[in-house]
C-alpha cells in the first residue's frame, strides 16, 4: 500500500487538521481538552517533535509540528487511537471512533506560510465567536506568543 502523500516523508514542518465524526463538538465534553492536551504532549515526546502552535476547537484540532515527515502517519495514528480509546472508556463516548478517517497536512516551506497557518490557528476560535480575542482561549499557543503566557501544551518558539 503507498503513502497518500509520499513526497511528505523528507518533510520536516507539517500544519495539521484533524476533525472529529460528523463534527461533533466533543470539546464541549468535560475533560476532552485535557485527554487531548496529555496525549499530544505524550507522542510529541514520544516521536522527539517541537510543537510550535496549536488550537483545540470544539469539532476539530489544528497544530503545527516540527516532526520527521517519514514518521508522521504513526505519530498521528498513535495520538488519534489513544484519544479514541480514552473517549471510549474514560468519558463514556463508546466505541466506534471519534476521529475522521483521514487527517490534513500541509507541509510548511518558509516562515510566511507558517506565520500565516499559526495566525489562522490563532484566530480560530475568534472566528468561530468562542472568545473576543485568541489570547483568551484557553487551548490555543496564542496566549504564550501574544503575552508570552505559559499555555497548557509546552511549545517550541526557537523556529525562527
């Protein structure tokens, strides 16, 4: 079986978009953010990435990793199962996944495309009338880069 996207494997910066099932406002759920904010600090440790921005949205995730491209598809496997299966048992969400099939990468080429992807990021939750300003919401990196605030996922600011 071939990769969906094979020239993405010498990729080293990726902006990622994962949605839930059926769009499902799972982040609604008392403590989802947080299994999410622990599995994600786990496999970037785990897989040896930088996290440099980040957004939890109600229905879906966005972050922007430095991560050897070869090893993206497991790491993404990886944090998605786990979600899943702490969905499952902890927060009574039952079998039958949470996840989308699939998930979105774009691989980031210079500093403007990764500015611009982190102040879409940013600026999420704004857009979609959570918050008046992205610093305010909570699970977003927008706080730590727009009042240098330590947010809840440690993230990498040295890509410059």
């Amino acid at each position: 079986m071939g990769l969906r996207f094979p020239h993405q494997i010498y990729g080293k910066c990726f902006f990622i978009t994962s949605t839930f099932k059926e769009w499902r406002k799972l982040g609604e759920i008392g403590g989802f953010y947080e299994a999410l904010a622990d599995s994600l600090i786990f496999y970037s440790n785990k897989y040896d990435t930088q996290i440099i921005g980040y957004v939890f949205m109600p229905s879906h995730v966005h972050f922007i990793l430095i991560i050897d491209g070869a090893v993206l598809s497991n790491f993404m496997r990886d944090f998605k199962k786990f979600i899943g299966q702490k969905a499952a048992s902890d927060l009574g969400l039952g079998k039958g996944g949470i996840w989308m099939p699939r998930y979105d990468r774009v691989e980031i080429h210079s500093e403007d495309i990764l500015l611009t992807k982190l102040n879409y990021i940013h600026f999420n939750p704004v857009k979609d009338r959570l918050v008046g300003k992205p610093e305010d919401w909570l699970w977003s990196s927008a706080g730590e880069y727009i009042l240098d605030r330590k947010g809840v996922i440690p993230i990498f600011r040295d890509w410059k």
